[in-house]
C-alpha cells in the first residue's frame, strides 16, 4: 500500500454548486492513480459520511436529526451498524460509548470491521451481515459491498479498491490486490491478483471475464470531487 500524501479538499455537497464540505483527505496510489479518502476529524465530518451511506441506500439528502434518531432505537435497520461505524471513526468526546454500541450492533450482523478504517463516501452494504474486512484494507467512494465478504491479509498487506466498485456476495479478497475504479467481483470470486479499471472479474481465481458496463451496478452515487 502507497500513502500519496494526506491534504484537505473541497467535495461537492448535495443541493448546489456552492455549496461545499471540506475534509481532510488522504491520497493512495491505485494503479497510478489516486485515490482519494476522507479522513473525519469531526462529528460533524462522521454525520458527512452517514448522509452520504444513506443516500446510497435511499437517494435522497436527509437531515441528521432523523438519522440520529432512527439508530439510537432499540429496534433498526440492518445498517446500523455502519452508522455506529462511521461514529467510531472520529476519537472525540462520545468515542467509549460509540465504540460500545459499535460492538453490540456490528456483533448482532457478525461484522467485523475496525472503527478507524478507510472507507469513502458512500458505502452501500446490502444485506450488511457477515462481512469481515482487515484494518488496512483501503475502500474508496461509492463501493457496494455484500454479504459473505472476507478481505483479509497474512503479511500485513491489505488489498485497496477504487472508486465506484460492486463486489458481489461470497466473494474472498486475499492479499495486496488492487481493485481498479468502476470494476465489478463476481460472486463467489477469490481474488488473488489486481483487477484492472472497468473490468468484471469471477471465478476461483478470478479472472477478467470483459469490460462491458463498467460499474453498472453503483446506483445512486454520492456526488463527491
């Protein structure tokens, strides 16, 4: 894994041209390109993130009072787990407690995801169950993610994927692979070498089956720059 520099930028906000959210970003190199990941140093950056996981899953820009008062019931959508996630990523004043909850929820979906990982905007999980994914794996903007996923490393090198990615259920990510922007896995894939830009792989190892449709199943992407 290649860390290209760590910077803050401007990324577009839903609802107009002007209107702008600056978080700090850190930069990878994916196949000779960045890729670019916010890094929340604020609740304020954590809500950021939560709106834009919601807007994958409803398309529609909504306020944070509903959000925050739909995940704090006792009873919620599968995705809880990924808001409690997404809360854990900042070490502020709430930390111990949203790790707490963190645990309970991301235990009841047997998810296995380290608080401090890097994951973009708009994470889109499916059904959001049993998924296990190493604390340095890398997941850029706009990444649907399903059941079943195991991204996993022996030697300490944890894969990275791009921008706009499907990976489908079932589907093992093994070692410092890298996943190109807009490419889709297959179900059931063991993934053992890079995957290009724009490809559709499958298969045990996976393989290139074509580049058609790229990215064809990323709906609803969160608009970001």
């Amino acid at each position: 894994m290649t860390l290209a520099g760590t910077s803050r930028i401007r990324f577009r906000a839903l609802g107009g041209k002007h209107n702008f959210l600056i978080m700090k970003t850190e930069y990878y190199d994916l196949n000779g390109k960045k890729l670019c990941i916010p890094v929340p140093e604020s609740y304020s950056d954590c809500i950021t993130l939560i709106k834009s996981d919601r807007f994958r899953l409803t398309g529609k820009t909504e306020s944070s009072f509903p959000i925050i008062l739909r995940n704090l019931r006792p009873f919620g959508h599968h995705t809880r787990w990924l808001f409690w996630l997404r809360l854990s990523s900042y070490k502020g004043v709430f930390h111990p407690f949203c790790r707490f909850m963190y645990g309970i929820t991301s235990r009841k979906a047997q998810v296995q995801i380290p608080p401090f990982s890097k994951i973009g905007y708009g994470l889109y999980t499916g059904h959001g169950i049993c998924i296990i994914i190493n604390e340095g794996t890398v997941i850029g903007n706009n990444v649907n993610i399903s059941q079943l996923l195991n991204i996993g490393t022996n030697h300490c090198t944890p894969a990275i994927i791009g921008d706009n990615v499907y990976i489908a259920p079932h589907v093992s990510i093994v070692e410092d692979v890298k996943i190109g922007s807009n490419s889709s896995v297959g179900a059931g894939a063991v993934v053992t070498k890079d995957v290009p830009e724009n490809a559709t792989v499958a298969g045990v190892p996976a393989r290139v089956l074509n580049y058609n449709h790229p990215g064809r199943y990323i709906g609803r992407r969160y608009p970001c720059e």
